[in-house]
C-alpha cells in the first residue's frame, strides 16, 4: 500500500490512502510512517502534518506522535519555521488526545524546553486547557466507565 501511495497521482485517492496507512495498529509500521514523513519523495511537504495528525487519530500511534514531536522539535522548526499555522495546530491536535497527568507534566515541560511558539501560542493555550479537561474528565468518570465495560463485557460473553 505504501507503494501505491507514493505513486498515486490523484490527490483524492492519495488522502484516502495516507488515512488507510496511519491507521495502523502496528507499532513498527507507525514508526515507519514517522521515518518516511520528512522524505519528500515518499510524503510531500504539504502532506507531512496530516500525515502525522492521521496517525495520531489512532488511540495505538497517539503516544508515538507525541514522542516523535518532542524528538523532532527543532528539524521540524527548522523545515516549517514557527509562523507555520499548520505546525502550531498540529502540537495542539496530537495534545489534545492525551490525558494522564504525566502527559500534562510532559507537555508543560516541552513547554517550558521550547517557549516560543509563534503562531502556535493561541493553540498551546488551548491544548493545555483541553488537556487538563481531558484529565479531570477521566479522574470523574473512570470508575463509572470501568464498570460500564466489565457489566458489558460479562453480557456479551456469559
């Protein structure tokens, strides 16, 4: 499929591919993916973050994203810069599928490691509300939604 996707040359059909591909379950391939994203000739320049937001859409490659970003900071600075509004709203969209307090740590700290967020600011604002949301969300419901799926679990298989 990644073959296919390389050498297809309607954008529409390129888009569905790339969504077939980033919703992998499969760890290695989604690292794969990440690999690929900066080889212009395997993902174009205008692709790359919704090649990443795609992946980040599944609940398997979310954390993956999250550490590939935080690796890859400053090449991705570098490459797009930090007036890149896709760039800002791509930290926010990865972010805001979080919701430990670990991951509020983390993201706090990335924060904290790379103040400037140029066009970005608005988004990280955001992403750390909605984080935090995320958060209280679960502490509030788990217990509730632990329940629900054992009792559901119990009456699908008897």
């Amino acid at each position: 499929m990644l073959h296919r996707y390389v050498t297809e040359t309607n954008a529409q059909e390129k888009t569905k591919m790339a969504v077939g591909l980033a919703s992998t379950t499969e760890d290695w391939v989604a690292q794969r993916l990440l690999g690929l994203a900066t080889n212009e000739s395997v993902v174009r320049s205008q692709d790359y973050f919704s090649m990443l937001n795609n992946l980040a859409k599944s609940p398997w490659n979310t954390y993956l994203v999250w550490d590939y970003v935080r690796s890859h900071w400053e090449e991705m600075v570098d490459r797009f810069t930090l007036n890149n509004r896709y760039l800002g709203r791509m930290v926010k969209y990865v972010i805001t599928r979080l919701s430990s307090p670990t991951h509020l740590n983390d993201v706090k700290d990335f924060f904290d490691q790379y103040p400037e967020a140029g066009s970005g600011a608005r988004s990280r604002k955001q992403a750390l509300e909605e984080l935090e949301g995320n958060i209280k969300w679960v502490t509030q419901h788990a217990d509730d939604l632990s329940a629900w799926l054992v009792n559901w679990k119990h009456q699908q298989h008897p």
